[in-house]
C-alpha cells in the first residue's frame, strides 16, 4: 500500500492478509474500510452493552424495593422490547409519593397500575 491518498486502496485488510488476497476478492479504498470498521465497533458495543444491562435486568425483580435518586419506590414493570418505546430494557417504579412522571401508562399503553404522578 503507498502514501494515503484518497483513491489507495487496502488488500484483505479485514482478514489481517495484507497481499494475499485471491483475484476474486474486490479491493477496497481506505475509507470503505475504516467505514466498515467503525460499524464493527458500535455493533460490538452495542452486544457487549445489551448483555451487560441484560444481566443487570435479570437481578431485578417485580416487587423489588428501589431508591432513585431521593424517592423510593417499588418495581412495579419490567419488559425488554416495550412496543412504542426505545429498544432495550424498561423498569417501571411505582413511587411511594406522588413524584412520578405518569400513573403507568406510556404511549396511551398501560404497563402498570399506580395513582396519576406516583
């Protein structure tokens, strides 16, 4: 590979091979390959991250006692994939005052049942 223009280009980078690459494997430019390597990352941060907040979601369970920031509560809601939410892992807490943005309702969807603002 010479100097780092824009038109270089990277043999079986990917493969770790530089140089021995078969005829049949199309050739890559610099930036197609930092592109690919910049989505390998974020797709090995976002497994890595999903499986780290899925170990942490398996420790908790309905009905478990929390503190948030000042105001306590109880797990009132626990899902992964909540149809008209963001994907990931959702904890619904039922607060013993009323300081909640809610009453367990999301999206017009009920999650679970507490008094408007717990």
């Amino acid at each position: 590979m010479s100097g780092a223009g824009s038109g270089d280009t990277l043999d079986g980078l990917a493969d770790n091979n530089a140089g021995q690459t078969s005829a049949a494997e199309p050739q890559m430019s610099l930036a197609e390959w930092k592109e690919q390597q910049v989505k390998k990352k974020a797709q090995s941060t976002r497994e890595r991250l999903r499986d780290e907040y899925a170990q942490q979601a398996a420790r908790i369970k309905l009905g478990d006692r929390c503190e948030i920031g000042r105001f306590r509560g109880e797990v009132a809601f626990l899902g992964e994939e909540v149809e008209g939410l963001p994907g990931g892992f959702w904890v619904g807490i039922r607060y013993d005052e009323p300081v909640g943005k809610n009453d367990g309702t999301v999206k017009g969807r009920r999650l679970f049942h507490c008094h408007p603002n717990c």
